[in-house]
C-alpha cells in the first residue's frame, strides 16, 4: 500500500467507493476530452433536404444498401460519409442548335432535376458528386439539340413551346442517365432565329391572314347576297299579293279620298281635273291664299319700256355658209354675200352629207347644197 492512500498511523484517507468514483470521473473527462477531439471525425450532420452515403475505409468501401437520412450520423474516424442534396434544383442553359434546313438557332431555359434518393450510392460509385457536370448538362444540351433538329425554321417560329418542352423531357427520361436522376420539367425561355429569317416569316404570316381575311369578306359578301335575295323575294310576294287587291276600283276611292283629305288643310291649292275618268285630280299647293293683305301687285310694264326683240334678218348666221345661211325661222335661205368658192376635191376624197350633221328643225330639209366636199389632209393644191 503506498503512503499516498495512508495517513499517519496507517489509516486510509478514501473508501472502497469514493476511488472508484473518482476512476469514473477521470474516466469521464478523458473520454469527454477524446470526443470534443475526435467530433467532427465521428459525428456528421446531414442537413435538412440532404441524403449521406457512407464510406468504410475497412468494409468494403462505399456501403451500396444504406442511405443516411437527416441528421446526425456516427461513424469511424477513417470512415467518410458524402453529403448529397435531394431537392429539385435548377440549372440554365444558352446554347446554340441547328434547324432541319440547317439554321443556326439560339435557345435558353432551364431544366429542373434532383438525385434519385435510392440511387445515391451507385451514383457516389459510378459518377460522383460532381454528377452535375459529368451527367446532367451534357445530357440536357444533347437532348434539346436533337428536338430542335427535328424542326425547320417555320415551325420554331410557330412552336408550341408546352409540346416541345415536353418532348425534350422524354428524350431526358429515356437516357440512360435518367436511372440516376429523375427531370422534373424543362422550361424555355428564349428561342431566337436568324433576323432575316424571323421578317420572312413574319411577311408570309402577314400574307396568310390577309388572305384569311379576304375568305371571311367573301363569305359575309355570300350571306349578304342571300339576305338580299330572301328579302327581295319577300317584296316581291309582298306585291304579289297586294296587287291581287288593289283594283281600278279601289285605287280611284282612296285617290278621292287622299284629294278631299289634301282640301281639308288650310293652304291654298289649284287643283287640275283630270279629261277622262281614268286620271285622278291634280293637286299643286301654293300659298297665295296665304299671302298677306295690302301687298300690291307687280305692275305691268307699259309697251314703249317692253324690251324689243331684235330683227332676225340684220344678226349673224350661227353657222355661216358658203352658199345659204339660215333666216329668222332657221330655215336655209339663199346667201346675200359672195359664194365662197367649193374646195376641189383630192384624190381619196368624196362628197360628204351636210345635212347629216343636223338633219332636225334647225337645218331644214335637205338639198342639193347640203354636200361639200372635204379633201383629205394633206391633198389640198
């Protein structure tokens, strides 16, 4: 027994007990200190939305059937355990893709994605955490190019974009890589096409429903063309059938009684008997009756202020002759005057009809010197 556990006399300063519980309490803060030491190498937190794979440096290496939840994970020092994140994540893209006709198209969006949960440890085996680059976006950007190329340059400009976002994400769910990752959506944000191809387009659309337009203008031009006739056969039954009734009978009674309604009114009118039985009254309204009292009436002009006609015989022929002019009555008259000589005729050239210019009251009847002759142009000597 050593001096340390005896006091003086050979007495025992501790019990049986009190050393076994001061072993426990050396042994704890031992082992506390060794655990604040070693924490981070034995105790992994997995975060909310994360998954853990565990790596046994001495088992075997990546333990392919366990996947470790939230929270907080045990392992050996020399163990690792790699974090994956579950979630649905987003990754953009702006790429350049070829048309059928071999147009250059620029197309951005986004595709939705997250890790398998069951997969992860395969994953962590065959691709890596990286999985991302490796295994994602090459197959996102071959996918969307092979849908793009199985469209010309009218039709991306026409596209429906919910269709072609799904088509791309069937061709990302038939990859090999879907085994690992499951795509939720692809969204399109941009779809660009070459300038001079976007105003062709746009031109030939234009034309189209210009086109489309005049289709509608020429059916409503047909629908108006049938109102129009239903509605002139209409009229014409409607007269139809009123001409059955409307008699020489009938129209004179209500021709006499529009007559004694229009003498009923209080303006003045001359009415005009018809000669036979067959014509009705004539009625014209003035307003003579109406005229005011004390207006005196235009005198008549006294026969010396009368304007005179002038003397017929002393004015000017309208259409001067060389051989007649015309008097008073517009009767053709010998001329007073010197005869102007007739024009010789030319070669090609024959008498033409005076008279067949005015052959009517003003000229009179016709007669020898209703002829000249016209040379033609030129020919005169």
């Amino acid at each position: 027994m050593s001096a340390a556990a005896t006091g003086p006399g050979g007495t025992r300063l501790f019990s049986r007990g009190e050393r076994v519980v001061a072993w426990l309490i050396v042994l704890t803060i031992i082992f506390s200190a060794v655990a604040l030491l070693l924490w981070r190498f034995v105790f992994v937190a997995i975060e909310p939305g994360e998954a853990g794979v565990r790596y046994s440096l001495l088992g075997g290496g990546t333990v392919a059937d366990e996947v470790l939840p939230e929270g907080y994970a045990m392992k050996l020092p020399w163990d690792r355990i790699y974090r994956y994140e579950v979630r649905i994540q987003q990754m953009p893209f702006k790429m350049k893709a070829l048309s059928t006709e071999g147009m250059v198209i620029d197309i951005a969006g986004t595709v939705l994605y997250q890790p398998r949960y069951d997969a992860l440890p395969k994953m962590q085996r065959d691709v890596g955490p990286d999985y991302r680059a490796r295994l994602v976006a090459p197959v996102v950007v071959a996918a969307v190019r092979r849908a793009v190329a199985n469209y010309d340059s009218h039709a991306l400009y026409t596209l429906d974009f919910h269709s072609f976002e799904e088509e791309i994400r069937l061709q990302l769910d038939q990859h090999p890589a879907a085994e690992f990752v499951n795509y939720a959506q692809v969204l399109i944000r941009e779809l660009t096409l070459p300038p001079k191809i976007s105003l062709a387009i746009e031109d030939k659309l234009a034309q189209e429903q210009q086109a489309a337009s005049y289709e509608y203008r020429i059916l409503a031009q047909e629908q108006e063309a049938n109102r129009q006739r239903i509605e002139a056969i209409g009229i014409r039954n409607f007269y139809a059938i009123v001409s059955q009734a409307l008699t020489d009978s009938l129209l004179t009674w209500r021709g006499i009684e529009a007559t004694v309604e229009l003498s009923k009114s209080n303006n003045a009118k001359i009415v005009v008997v018809g000669g036979n039985r067959e014509q009705m009254p004539l009625i014209l309204g003035s307003e003579i009756a109406q005229s005011p009292p004390g207006r005196v009436p235009v005198a008549p002009l006294a026969a010396e202020d009368a304007p005179k006609l002038p003397d017929w015989s002393t004015l000017p022929s309208l259409f001067p002759r060389g051989a007649r002019g015309l008097d008073a009555r517009g009767i053709g008259r010998p001329a007073t005057g010197p005869v102007t000589p007739a024009l010789k005729p030319g070669p090609g050239t024959g008498p033409v009809p005076f008279g067949g210019l005015g052959e009517g009251p003003i000229l009179g009847a016709r007669d020898p010197l209703d002829s000249i002759d016209i040379p033609a142009p030129g020919l005169v000597e």
